[in-house]
C-alpha cells in the first residue's frame, strides 16, 4: 500500500502526480465516508457543520429548505421526500443524500477540483472532521467505500494517501 505523509494545509507535498489521480475525471463521483455511524455520530456531524463557516443548503424535493436542528428530522423526511444537503467547502460542493443511518455518505464531482487548492480543502475537511468525530473518514470512488484513495487515520490523526490501483485497500 502506497503512503504518502499528506498534510492538506502544505500544498507542496500533494504532487502533481497524486493529485491527477486521486481526482481524475472519468465521469464518476468521489465519496466521503464515515463508517460505522449512528444518530449520535449524525448529530455530531451537524455540529461540526454548524460550527464552521460552510454555506449549508437543505433542498427537499429539489426546494431549498430550513436546516432543523436535529438531524432525526432530516431522516424522517425520507418516507415521503428526498433530502439532499448541500455543503460548499471553498468552491467545492459536497452532497450528502442521507441514505442510510449507520454510514456518512458525502459526495463530490471531481471536476470541482480545478488545483492543489480545492485538494486541500476537501483534505482538511476529511482532517476537521475525522478529528471532530474521533473518527475514520475515507475519500473513494464512487459507491465503493472498500477502494480508498485517502483516509484520516485516527491513530496517527493525519490523513493518508492510498493509490487507488494499490491492492488491499
């Protein structure tokens, strides 16, 4: 398994190579994942979400809506509407579509990464988070938790970086 000691806010260790294939653009998603959630680690994810200074946007049914205060309201609307939350983080939108209760789902396109500049938010978001929820957060492709291209380890609080044609992941 390939690592490289990434560090989101020192841009000059994200190569040019690591960054073209992290976020190449086949037409396909990247997906931020929390494993192993619950409505607690939900409601923990809205705070961090509230205590920073990302433009959230609630649509329901495709309407912008208010954002409750309590994210067991968002998972009710799923019996008769569809949810999206739409997180902006330095020009790049993530899309959580609340599927389930028991993962965080976060997704992206990656044509939203124009340069090193956007790699590094999306990584210090997966870095804030991870440390905020005491959590793994992984970043992969698309509906494929299990093929990690990066990953806040918890143990040593840092965020790796898994080739994607590495095996094992």
């Amino acid at each position: 398994m390939l690592r490289e000691d990434l560090r989101p806010m020192k841009s000059h260790l994200l190569s040019k190579a690591v960054l073209d294939e992290a976020f190449h653009c086949d037409g396909s998603l990247r997906d931020l994942y929390v494993p192993d959630a619950s409505m607690d680690l939900w409601h923990q994810l809205f705070t961090f979400l509230q205590r920073r200074s990302y433009r959230l946007s609630l649509y329901v049914d495709g309407t912008i809506s208010e954002l409750p205060g309590d994210v067991r309201e968002v998972f009710a609307l799923r019996d008769k509407a569809t949810p999206l939350l739409s997180v902006e983080v330095e020009g790049v939108t993530l899309n959580c579509h609340f599927f389930v209760e028991k993962e965080i789902e976060l997704d992206f396109d990656p044509r939203q990464i124009a340069g090193v500049s956007q790699a590094n938010a999306i990584l210090k978001f997966m870095l804030d988070l991870g440390r905020f929820l005491d959590k793994e957060v992984r970043m992969t492709e698309e509906n494929a938790p299990d093929c990690v291209i990066f990953r806040f380890n918890v143990a040593t609080q840092e965020i790796e970086y898994v080739s994607p044609g590495a095996s094992g992941n």
